[in-house]
C-alpha cells in the first residue's frame, strides 16, 4: 500500500486526514513544521504528499521546488485561499492538485487515490523502447525527454502531455482529449489546469514560449504538435 506525508500544523485537521487514510490502509506519516517534512523525506519512499501552503516555519510552495529538484512525488496542496494565482502558482512549480479549506474529507480521500492511481500508472508501464521526434528523444523505460542531447526535467504530468502530443504529432488534440489523457476520469479536475500544463511544457521545450514551434493552440479546438516545418 502506498505511503503518504501529511504537512499540515492544525493537530486536529493533521489527525483527521491521518485517520480517514489509515482506515483506507495507507502508511500515513504526519509532520507539522517543514523540518519534519524534510527529515521525514528522507527516510522513507514517499508516493503522496499532501502540502499545506502556509506553515509556521515556511512556505509550502517554497518546499514543494525543493522536492522537484529531487523526487517523483504527488503533491496535493492544502490550502486556505481559492485565489486563482495562488492555485495556478501551485501548479506552476510541480504540484498535481489542490484543495480549499475547509474540506469534506470524502472528496480529499478521492482526491488521493485519483492521484496515486495516475502515478501507479505513469510508473508501471511495461514499454522498452526509445524513440526519436523533430529535436526530441525519448526514453518510454526511464520516463526522460532529451533536446539535441540536453536532457529536459519534466514532471509526470508533462511527461504524460509531452508524449501524447508526439504520438499524434499533426493531430489535433481536443482539449477534453487531453484532459482525459492526464487525469483519466477525474471529475474533480479543472479545465484551466490544461492551459497550465501546455505553458509549463512550452517552458521547458520551445526556444521561445510566446512564438512555440512545436506546441501550437488551435482555437476553439485545443492543441497539436506541429513539429519541423
């Protein structure tokens, strides 16, 4: 069964998602500063994290960088604002959700399992091949993208985008395509998190991101990889 960091300095709250994930039979680890977090981190494989933003000893996005330099880990944040550019900024930095307080359990816990689900996925695929597109090649054994041998840090959900997009390099994507792509049937996933994901990847991948090369918007329909002109 997987394992799961609770971060989070409300004892009460801290407790409760404990519980309601032991009785799920997760391994739940609880910490409630950032220092626990960190040692915690390091001694034991953690497959989910769930990441309050603001915690008396740092800043859960601060905290949520560090780990990407480091770890394929769910992050699922907790937060006490619903403003859009604390959610985006969220997504932007390698988190996989959120969720506003105050909460219903319940949709915290399918919350949980939808995003272990997809990295159990992303993880278990039984491919052994490489293969090369445009600029692009790509290791489906080691889950790696490299750029004219530069290698390309992407987080899982890019990785997951950046491949479908290939595959069907000249094909239009729909929006809701993709989304189905990255989240499964996840109805708790938002659309805006699409738009999210395409300027991340742009980031990572185009030599400028305002004019991309390979990564085009078709409006009204959603994305294609339009390549090597």
């Amino acid at each position: 069964m997987s394992t799961i960091m609770i971060v989070e300095d409300d004892i009460t709250l801290n407790n409760g998602i404990t519980f309601n994930l032991n009785m799920d039979g997760f391994t739940v680890i609880s910490s409630n500063t950032l220092k626990d977090a960190k040692e915690n981190l390091l001694k034991k494989e953690i497959d989910l994290i769930i990441l309050d933003v603001n915690l008396p000893d740092g800043n859960g996005f601060d905290f949520c960088r560090e780990i990407r330099k480091h770890y394929d880990t769910g992050i699922l944040f907790l937060t006490a604002c619903d403003m859009e550019l604390d959610i985006i900024t969220g997504f932007r930095i390698g988190g996989d959700d959120y969720i506003t307080k105050p909460f219903n359990l319940n949709i915290l816990r399918e919350r949980v399992f939808a995003l272990l689900r997809r990295y159990s996925k992303s993880k278990n695929k039984d491919v052994n091949n490489d293969f090369i597109v445009d600029e692009f090649k790509i290791d489906l054994d080691k889950m790696t993208v490299q750029k004219n041998g530069k290698a390309i840090d992407l987080a899982p959900t890019e990785y997951k985008l950046f491949k479908k997009l290939i595959e069907s390099k000249g094909k239009v994507l729909t929006r809701q395509k993709l989304l189905q792509v990255l989240y499964d049937d996840d109805d708790f996933i938002e659309e805006h998190v699409l738009t999210v994901n395409i300027n991340r990847l742009r980031n990572k991948i185009e030599d400028n991101p305002s004019r991309p090369k390979y990564i085009k918007t078709v409006y009204g329909s959603g994305y294609v990889w339009a390549g090597e002109e």
